[in-house]
C-alpha cells in the first residue's frame, strides 16, 4: 500500500511481529511508521480514512464479545468522518454444515500453526481448541484457544451499534479477498467492508 502512494500506519501487540515488519520496511526504503498497541485501545481519535484487519487481525481472536466489541469501538473512533474499516472475521455459518477440525487439518502447510481438538459451541459461536505454533526462536508453544464466529447479521448489527451505516460482507477465500465472492456456507472466513 506504501508503494501505490498511501500513508500507512502499522499496529500490532506483537514485539517481535513489528519487528520483522520494520525489517522488511527498511529492507524496501518504505516509511511506515509501527506502534506496538492494544486493539482494544487504540489512542487515535478520527485520524484515518480507512483501517484493514485482515486473517483475524485481532478481531475475533479475543477471549470475549465484549473484547471482539472494544476492537470495533475503538476502530470506530480512530476513523474519520466518512472512514471505511475493511476486515475478515470468521463465518459462522460454515461451523454449521462442516467440521472446523477437518478444515483446519486439511489446510495446515509446513511452517504454519496446527489445530487440534476443535469443538464448536453452537451456544456461544466459538471454536475451543489446541494450536500449536513455532515462535521465532523455534520453540514449540502449545496454546489453548476460543475463536469466535459471526454471523453476518450479528457483524451487521455490532457495526451499526460503532457508527457505521454502509456494511458489505462478502465471502473470503484465505488469501484472496474480492467483492465478487457472494458469502456461502462454504466460506471459512467473511469480508466485511464497512463506511461510517
């Protein structure tokens, strides 16, 4: 995005995530500027045009719905008047037709986290189960996760409640994102693009 002409701001909790994005920055010549922060608690009041939470960046990846909201609350507030927030959230229609566990086995690559002994809440749309992961120093670390799922009136509703009024949701195929997907059961992930 820097390289077509946008000013863009890097957020993440992660030390060593902005890191390796400052790296690959410098290594391009391209003036980003990082901050290590909180989603929850974004310090900016109306001052971008458009905010990007792509591959669950964040949201829905927090413990409650209260903290999957304060993510929209403060995106919400950091936007300008007529700003755009643009993200992927995972689709809670596609728990219900097929197996998160079988998915998530059939797309695990070398290099990428592994999930195991998923079960699904259907009372409260979240995906209990064991991921395990390599950090960049090459331990193994074994976490036990929730996800939460949506469904796209539950993103429509939440988003209206932050201040936005125009909301698209799309399907999201992992890795290639288009306004030309129509949301199906068969989709792991949703595209929700949202203007105040």
């Amino acid at each position: 995005m820097t390289q077509r002409g946008y000013q863009v701001t890097g957020i993440d909790l992660s030390d060593s995530m902005l890191k390796k994005a400052r790296e690959n920055a410098s290594k391009h010549n391209l003036p980003i500027n990082f901050y290590q922060g909180d989603a929850r608690k974004l310090p900016f009041i109306q001052e971008f045009d458009v905010a990007i939470m792509l591959c669950e960046g964040g949201f829905p990846l927090m413990e409650t719905d209260e903290m999957n909201y304060e993510i929209l609350k403060s995106v919400a507030r950091s936007l300008t008047e007529k700003g755009k927030v643009i993200f992927t959230t995972l689709n809670g229609l596609f728990p219900l037709f097929h197996s998160i566990e079988a998915f998530c086995s059939a797309a695990t690559e070398t290099g990428n986290a592994s999930y195991r002994k998923n079960t699904f809440d259907l009372m409260t749309f979240r995906d209990h189960n064991v991921t395990t992961l390599e950090d960049d120093q090459g331990n193994i670390k074994v976490l036990t996760c929730n996800e939460r799922f949506y469904v796209p009136s539950e993103i429509t509703w939440l988003l209206k409640t932050v201040g936005f009024n125009q909301i698209d949701i799309y399907g999201a195929k992992l890795g290639a994102f288009s306004r030309e997907d129509k949301l199906t059961t068969e989709d792991f992930e949703m595209l929700v693009i949202a203007e105040k």
